[in-house]
C-alpha cells in the first residue's frame, strides 16, 4: 500500500489494483456464438462495436483501466493463421448510445473520451484452431500500449478499429447475433456505405480495477490525514515563532 502526500495536508492510500475479465456477451463465454464475423478479413475497414454496460457490472464504482483485448476463431469457419495487417487502429470511448442502436454516422457513436489506445501500426495476428474445440481458445491478444479508462455507470463501451492498409486474409471470428445480445456493430468495408448489424464479436476484456475501500483503510486513511494535518498545524506554528524571533 502506498502513500501519497497531498498539498493542505491531506495524505491519500492508494489501493492496489487486480485484474478481472469479462466475457461479452456472457452468456457465450464458454459457448460458441451462433455467428461468424469478418471485421479483420484484410480489407480496408472501418468497424464499430458497442458492448452494453451491463456486462461490466462487476467493476465497482469508479470504474477499471482496460488493457487487454481478446478474441477467438470462429470454430466452424476458423482455420489456424498468422497474418500481419499494414496499418491499424484500435479507438475506445463511453458512448450514449445503446445496442441495436448505432447511428450509421461513425462520429455520432463516438464518445467525447475517445482513445487511441493502439496504432497507427502494423498488426500482426495469429491463433491456433482446435478441430474438435468448441468454442476455440482466446488466442488472438491485443496488448494496448495505451490504456483506457470505463466507468460502466457513464455510459456503453464502443470499440472502433480501423484497417487503414490491407494485409493478409484473417479467417473468420466467433460472433453472437441475436436482438438484446448486449451487442452490435457498424461497418463500412472500402467505399460502400456502412451496414448496421446486431451481430457482434465474442469478446474478453481485462481491467485493472480499484477495490472498494474496507472500513479499516478508510479508518486508516482517516488517522493519517488527521495526523497530516497536525503536524503541517505543528510545522506552521515553528515557523511563525521563528520568524517572531527575528
């Protein structure tokens, strides 16, 4: 546990962070989806996915820092693979709006605490395939080497990738396509216009979270802040006696 001294006197602890994924949907965390997605086949992309906030409903209050993405192969269509994408970004924000609720305008879906937590930068991306695995294994890892922070209480989570150079073909990835999933997507592939789906990726995310603070930190936090304060109170008092003394 650390702490950290604060101007005014007041000393903070900071609390240690732990991880805790989350499976979206989840209902499909251990059950191949009923679909299949193409949003890294390859081809220039633009791609939007909106996860209900819902699904995040274990980070405690004050949110979670992101920093690991995962996605798995499609198990009747998948095939092992490695593949390197020219150029690519990844974006997330807090959006407003909902599953099943896009607007096909890409800004529009975009919150004001938009991120780019990966690229502009090659991608390279490869998984093994189990043939009689079902689903297959969260293989296909996206490290950010910028985190973001979600808070589930201010909003939906939208994920936005873009392919700006086409690479190598990435067969296809497990999907859920059903109404009131907690998932959608908008994509728009080259020059056509964007196609709104309910469908959307399986996905897992990994947050560092904050643990809700127990009575005896909030206690301690207590004590030292009232001895901070005591002893600034001490420290100030020296000094004008001192200066009194000249």
């Amino acid at each position: 546990m650390t702490m950290v001294f604060k101007g005014g006197g007041l000393l903070l602890l900071s609390l240690p962070l732990h991880g805790i994924t989350f499976e979206v949907p989840h209902e499909f965390a251990t059950v191949e989806g009923n679909s299949f997605s193409t949003a890294f086949d390859g081809s220039p992309i633009r791609y939007q996915q909106v996860y209900a906030s819902d699904q995040f409903g274990l980070i405690a209050s004050g949110g979670g820092i992101l920093n690991h993405v995962y996605f798995r192969l499609d198990s009747p269509l998948g095939s092992p693979f490695f593949a390197e994408l020219a150029e690519f970004e990844m974006r997330f924000s807090t959006t407003q709006m909902n599953p099943d609720g896009l607007s096909p305008v890409f800004t529009e879906n975009t919150g004001p605490d938009e991120t780019l937590v990966f690229g502009s930068a090659p991608l390279e991306l490869s998984s093994s395939h189990g043939p009689f695995d079902s689903p297959q294994a969260w293989e296909i890892e996206f490290r950010l080497p910028t985190q973001f922070y979600y808070d589930p209480s201010a909003g939906n989570l939208l994920m936005d990738l873009t392919i700006l150079a086409p690479g190598a073909d990435v067969p296809p990835f497990d999907a859920v396509d059903l109404l009131g999933d907690g998932v959608s997507s908008l994509r728009r592939s080259g020059e056509f216009p964007p196609v709104f789906e309910t469908k959307g990726l399986v996905t897992r995310f990994q947050f560092e979270v904050i643990p809700e603070p127990s009575a005896a930190n909030l206690l301690m936090a207590g004590l030292l802040a009232f001895i901070g304060r005591r002893l600034l109170r001490r420290v100030a008092s020296i000094r004008e006696k001192s200066a009194a003394c000249r």
